[in-house]
C-alpha cells in the first residue's frame, strides 16, 4: 500500500485552509524540492457529508488571503534556510 502525500504545514482560517506541499523536479540534472500551496474550503453538503471545494465567496476572501499569506511566509523562511540565493529579491536576507 502506498503512503500518501501529506503537506509539510497547513494553516486554516474558519473553513479555509492552505496546505503546502514539497515536489521534487529535475532542473540541470539535479533534483530540487521547490514548495506548492493549495487552498480549499470545507462545507457539509445537503446530506451531511464533508465535501472540498476551490471556490469561495466574497466572505471566503479574506480569509483566503490570511492563510496564502501564512503559506507564503512558511515559504519563503524553508526557500531562504535551504538556499538564501533562491528568494524572492524582496525577501533577501540583509
């Protein structure tokens, strides 16, 4: 049986939630990790049951916005402490 992926931090915000995931990819020969976000918002459907979805209304946003910020600042902080030459420009360490 194969184990499944699980994402290295998840942040959530009321029924929103962002997981971050490492992926492995070949660049030049070398494997990299570089990191992903997803972001869902959980609800219960008419007959009770959990259910996932990637659309949110106007009252999601904000919360949407606070989680990807969280995601991002996560990151950013893994990105600089693997390799401080592959950051954002804005977020280079001084």
């Amino acid at each position: 049986m194969m184990d499944a992926k699980r994402p290295t931090t998840q942040f959530r915000a009321g029924p929103v939630s962002c997981a971050v995931w490492e992926n492995q990819i070949d660049v030049d020969g070398q494997t990299r990790t570089v990191l992903k976000a997803t972001v869902a918002r959980r609800y219960k459907d008419k007959s009770g049951a959990w259910q996932s979805t990637h659309s949110f209304s106007l009252a999601d946003i904000p919360l949407v916005v606070h989680v990807l910020k969280k995601a991002f600042e996560a990151m950013v902080q893994t990105s600089a402490a693997e390799d401080p030459t592959n950051m954002p420009p804005e977020q280079e360490p001084e």
